[in-house]
C-alpha cells in the first residue's frame, strides 16, 4: 500500500509496503506498476467511471483500494498492484 500513490507536485509518495509479508517497496515501482495495472483496466473495458450523483436509489458504491506485493526477491523485485 502507498500513503498516496501521487503527491500535490507530481512525485510518487514517500513509502509503501509490501500487503503480504509488510516488507517495504520502492514507490517509484509501485507507480509504475499502478499505471499498467490501469492500463490493461482501460484496455479490456472492464471499468467505468460514474458520478455518484447518477447513482439510482438502493444502489451501492463498490469501495476498492490497492494491493501491491512483490512477486519477486529483494535482488530482483517484481512489483504487482491489483
């Protein structure tokens, strides 16, 4: 998880961490890997975005949020975001 995946300037956030095994993850790698996860979203349409307000009555807001793990070692990571 990121505290914030982008900051008020642009810049990747400060620290982040393994969901898993809580280890810490370099935040560049978890942008980055944040980015193409939205990428294939965008690509198989599988996602749209609405305003709340478009909501019909009794329906539910779908909450999310990150999850970011390394598949790989601390010699070779390979940062994976869902």
């Amino acid at each position: 998880m990121v505290n914030r995946l982008v900051g008020r300037k642009g810049k990747a956030a400060a620290w982040a961490w393994d969901d898993i095994t809580g280890v810490k993850l370099d935040p560049e790698a978890v942008k980055a890997a944040r980015i193409e996860e939205i990428g294939y979203v965008k690509k198989h349409e599988v996602y749209s975005k609405v305003k709340r307000s478009s909501i019909q009555a009794g329906q539910k807001v779908i909450k999310v949020r990150w999850i970011d793990i390394n598949k790989g070692g601390e010699e070779n990571p390979m940062i994976r975001s869902r």
